[in-house]
C-alpha cells in the first residue's frame, strides 16, 4: 500500500472545512498531490489508485485517537471524554481556553479551536477529510474496468462504512449538518443543513447494503480493512439511532452467535510485564492481556471485531496515553511527603537517587493529566454495584495490578525521612499534602493507558516515559464483541425487554464480585464507562444514548423521560431538563456543583455547562464560507434561527449538491 497517494480535494470540501484543513493533519498520507487535480480520471479509475484511497480511510481512523500534530499535550479522544461523565480538564496550569466553562466559552467563534483543552475543530474538518476520501471511492468505483460486481460492491460498501462512521459521529456531536456524498467538480457555496434524522436514515441504508456486500475478516487481504463484522457493528449503532431497537438486537444476535466472535475469558497471547515489574508487579490476567496492544490484533484474539494498525516505523503514529491521562505524580511543586520534601521524583536510570524497585516514571509514565480521572464519579461511584464498590473487577483491581490508587506509589527521593513508604494526602494532623488535586491526585487503569516507550526505554537519561513513541506499539481497538452485547442490552431495554444477562456477561469476564439482578440505562452506561474506556467515543455515545432513550420514551435511572421533540433544544445551566448526557454530568460530575470555582494548583477553575452545549457549535468559518445559503447553527447559539430552511429529507440533499453557486 501506498504512503503518499494522489488525492484530489473538492472545492466544495474547502469551503466546508475552512482552510485550517490543509495544514490539519502531517502525515504524508494525508498530504495531498497538485498533480490529481488535473488527473484525476487517470488516478481513481484504476483499481490500485482506489485500493490506495481505501488505505487512506483505514489509516485515517486511528487519528481520531492519536492525532496530535506537534502539540504533545492532547489528542481528539481526550475531547470526547472532557465531554462527558468520567474525566475533567486537568492542565490546571493552563486555563486560556474554554477547558471545561463550557457554558459561557463554548461558542461558534471562540473555545473550539484546538487548543489544550479541546479539538472540536478538528472533528469538524476530520469528518469532512475522512467524508471525502469514502465519497472518493464511491465516485470513482464504477468508472475501474475489469472489477467484478461482487468485487464492486465490496469496494462500495467500505465506503458506504467510513462515511456513515464519520457522520454518525457528526449528527451527534454537531446535530443537523451540511450532507455531501459525491466529490463535486467546482466550489459550491450553497449548501443547506440536512437534518439528523434524514442523515441517519441514509447512512443506515448504506450500512445495510455494506453488512450484505462486505466480507468477513478472514476473507479480508489485511487487518484493520473494514470487515463484515464492523459493518454489523455500526449497522447496530444505526438501527438503535433510528428507532429500529428490534432490528438492532437481531443482529447483534447474529454478530454475538453466528459470527465467530467471542469474549476472551483467559489468559492469552504474550504476557507483557510492565514498564519495571520490580517497581510494580502485573499478575497475569486477561483484561491485561486484552490491552496489550501485541495482543490486540492477533489471530488468538476472538473478541476483536476491527482493530486499528499502530505498530511499523512506516505507519506508526505517537499515541501518548500515560502523559495525557495520567496523573502528574512527581508535581512536586504542589504534591510533598510529610516533611516537606519532595516525595516522587522521576529519575531518570543514569541520576544517583534512582532506586529500581522505586521506579514509577517507567511503571507508569510521567503524567500531566490534561484528561484527568480526578472525580469521585470515575474513582469510586461508576464502580459501585450493589452498594458495594466492585475492587475485584479486574478493570479496579489493584491488587492484581490493573487499577493503579495513588497510596500505591511511594516516595522515593532519598532525602525525605519517608523514602521508601506510601504517598500520603495527609498527613498525621490532617494537613492535605497535595494543593493540584485535579492534575496530582486521581487513581488511573493502568491497564488501559500503560504503553511501552520504546523511544525512552532507549535511553538511560529519559526522565519522560510518555506512552507509544517510534518503535512502540500502538495498535488499538475500534470495535469490540463487549460493546455488542452492551448495545445489545440497549436494544433489549428499549422494547421494554431484560437487558440484565447481557450486561452480566461482560462483568463475569471482568472477574466481578458483584452481578445486577435487573439494569436500567444508567447501569448500561455505567459499564458502557467500565469497559470502553479510551475504546467509545463517550460523549458521542451519550448523546445517542440520550436521543435513543427520546425516542423509546423509556426513563433514565432517575425516573426521567425525554421527547423527541425537544431533548436537544433546551438552554440554561439549572438542575431540571436538558438531555441524559446534560444531567449525566451534572449529577455525575462536578459540573456547575461550584459556583465559586475549585482552585487546583495555580489556578481557579470553573466546570460548567450548559444544556445547548449536548451539541457542539456550527464552526463560525464554516458558516461564513458558505455565503450563497444560510446553513443552520445549533438551538442556544449565537445565529440559531429556527426557521432557516434545512433538508429534512437526504434524497433531496443529494440532488442539489449538484446545484452550485
């Protein structure tokens, strides 16, 4: 497979994305070649120029995850879960941006700009990037000479699965969009808003058409090319979006029992010890064993579905998991043992203070919690079944080494009277001995965000381990058979059906103590937390949780029920209405709980949100590009307008992309 492809951009697209896309991505792969602008007959009608635009669409996946251009700070999925109920912003040293005052700095024109604290501008053009290169292959499949249909439809319906994956998460994060399915040959500054419904409508014929014309991972030439099993997958996602709960649960069915998947249930694959085993010790177990990224995508492996390539010096991307979600323990401005010192240091092998039972900056690596875990929600309350706080469920367990507490490091800088005990938050009069609890302070998965650095292992004097550099492994899930049988619960709980099997299915793999003797949504989504931790789009999730309870006009766990008609067009920041993903977080976690702020560190943050804020706003660029038509911006937003005209149907949006002024 090619790295660096002719690729040929719609003007169309430019106007949508604003230029910041040219310079959105820097992989060489992305870059796109002047010359497939005057050629490209020559480059998409042969069957090798669209198998090179497919490996585009692939590779392209694994940014939403692990882009993070050359800012080492921050990556897209971090967005998605400053968004939702299990993390907050943490970079308490760097508050400039929106960072979590979602209510009042969130706007079309202001906090979406890919700062620290968030990438919602980058979804935007990503999308539409990854929108483009799956309408590529679709506008060009017909014209390759020499393919058989079922060869054709295979093409399509890879497609058909990167572009309904894209606006899947767009109708969802940003609500009713502009559509665009065909790569159009002049500018067009006249696009309408196409509302959700009529997106997810289309994307679910177009994943029904894939399920069918796409073949199953053994008959797949590579790893992470689009299978079967995906379709099905993201074909569940749809049918639950549109209200088709029965047919949603029919194939989940037939991805749980008729496809060869199963979950892993032992011990697997090669055992990886950890970054210092004499530092802290992993007893080999399979939810280990089912993150490690050598693991993630091998033939032993049953419960993968699809999985994303990260691994060869020739398609390797940095994914730097500790630094970004883990705590900052060695903060040692504001986290000191008893007596003043400073407690954990990360030396580096070759400094005369390091001590290999005591080296946590390889064990862990070297936090600075731009994504922090730091609410009780995360740390304790999601893990409670029963009233009882489930410490043996292998994904909270830290006696086997998953789940890493903070009283589990120890101090280690030889001076303090305290070398060689556990970190303490008080001390023996009650004083807090760490003043950046947000940033310092927060118990982590250690199995989820540990990642070899083959970049720092290399050398003695690294005093930043960091996650997956070059010549690390990166390989990551994109869809698992657990989330199945939990969507599957979905589908169950919305007919009005037990969903409580399924969802105690993942937990006895998870070696739980604790089983439901009946589940509601918000036990759903708790494990939803539980097991897909860095794998779901969280906040996404949520908010198609949310419309998909609407829809059902079942109740959440609090007894509330939504409408369809207005679940996402309420504003204000009080504790009543707005969606389940609204009160999910204000219930859940600190959002607008202090009104006078909570000082963390240096600074002084204010969490709060408002209930517009369940979408995104319509980038203010991308509105103003397009100045031929009126494109709809979201309910609470400055330039909402109820009765701007918007497609409500996409046979008709289709159609007029054909019309440009």
């Amino acid at each position: 497979m090619k790295n660096n492809i002719k690729n040929k951009l719609s003007k169309g697209f430019l106007i949508l994305m604003g230029a910041a896309f040219l310079s959105s991505c820097t992989d060489d792969f992305l870059k796109p070649d002047p010359l497939s602008f005057y050629e490209p007959e020559t480059t998409f009608t042969t069957e090798s120029g669209l198998k090179s635009v497919l490996a585009m669409c692939d590779r392209h996946l694994r940014l939403y995850w692990t882009n993070y251009e050359a800012n080492n700070i921050r990556v897209p999925i971090g967005t998605e879960y400053l968004f939702s109920d299990v993390a907050i912003y943490g970079k308490t040293d760097n508050v400039g941006g929106a960072y979590g005052t979602w209510a009042t700095r969130l706007t079309p024109t202001s906090g979406i700009a890919n700062g620290d604290d968030n990438q919602i501008k980058y979804f935007w053009d990503q999308h539409y990037s990854g929108i483009k290169y799956a309408n590529t292959i679709l506008s060009y499949i017909d014209a390759v000479e020499g393919l058989s249909e079922e060869k054709r439809n295979e093409y399509k319906g890879r497609g058909y699965f990167h572009r309904a994956y894209r606006y899947l998460a767009l109708v969802f994060q940003f609500g009713d969009v502009p559509l665009v399915t065909k790569i159009l040959e002049g500018p067009k500054r006249n696009y309408k808003s196409t509302k959700k419904e009529a997106i997810l409508e289309m994307i679910t014929q177009d994943m029904e058409k894939a399920v069918e014309w796409v073949p199953e991972q053994a008959q797949t030439e590579y790893i992470g090319m689009v299978n079967k099993g995906a379709c099905r997958q993201l074909l569940i996602k749809c049918y639950l979006a549109t209200g088709r709960f029965a047919e949603a649960e029919a194939q989940a069915d037939i991805l749980i029992n008729q496809s060869g998947y199963s979950l892993m249930q032992e011990t697997f694959g090669t055992f990886n010890d950890g970054g210092e085993p004499e530092t802290w010790k992993i007893t080999d177990n399979v939810i280990w064993d089912l993150h490690r990224p050598e693991n993630k995508l091998i033939a032993a492996n049953k419960e993968v579905i699809m999985g994303m390539p990260n691994n060869t010096a020739n398609s390797h991307t940095d994914f730097l998991t500790m630094r970004i979600f883990g705590p900052m323990w060695s903060d040692n401005g504001y986290l000191l043992s008893p007596d003043g010192k400073a407690g954990a240091v990360n030396y580096a092998r070759n400094h005369a203070n390091y001590d290999k039972s005591l080296d946590f900056l390889r064990a862990f690596g070297r936090g600075i919690a731009t994504v922090s875990g730091a609410t009780d929600f995360q740390q304790h309350g999601m893990w409670v079944v029963n009233g009882v706080e489930d410490t043996q469920d292998l994904r909270h367990n830290h006696e086997v080494g998953n789940w890493v507490r903070m009283e589990d490091l120890k101090y280690n800088n030889p001076e303090s009277e305290y070398y060689g005990k556990n970190l303490q938050l008080y001390d023996d009069q009650g004083k807090i001995l760490c003043t950046n609890l947000i940033r310092d302070w927060f118990d982590f998965p250690h199995y989820k965000i540990f990642l070899d650095d083959a970049t720092a292992e290399a050398n003695q004097g690294a005093n930043q381990f960091n996650g997956a550099t070059t010549g690390s492994n990166a390989n990551w899930y994109l869809y698992r058979l657990a989330e199945t049988y939990l969507l599957r619960a979905e589908a169950k709980l919305y007919q009005g059906k037990d969903a409580t099997s399924d969802v105690n299915e993942v937990r006895r793999r998870a070696k739980c103590s604790q089983f439901y003797t009946s589940v509601n949504i918000g036990d759903i989504a708790n494990e939803r937390a539980r097991e897909l931790y860095l794998e779901e789009w969280r906040a996404m999730e949520l908010k198609r949780i949310s419309y998909c309870l609407a829809l059902s006009g079942k109740p959440d766990e609090w007894g509330n029920t939504y409408s369809k008609d207005n679940w996402d067009k309420q504003a204000g920041t009080d504790a009543t209405g707005g969606s389940y993903w609204y009160q999910r977080l204000t219930r859940y976690s600190v959002y607008n709980q202090n009104p006078d702020g909570i000082t963390s560190g240096p600074n002084t943050l204010y969490f709060t949100l408002d209930k517009r804020n369940v979408y995104w706003p319509i980038p203010n660029d991308a509105i103003t590009a397009n100045n031929k038509a009126q494109l709809a911006q979201n309910y609470g937003y400055d330039g909402y307008d109820a009765n701007i005209q918007m497609w409500d149907n996409w046979e008709d949006a289709v159609a007029d992309e054909d019309i440009t002024e």
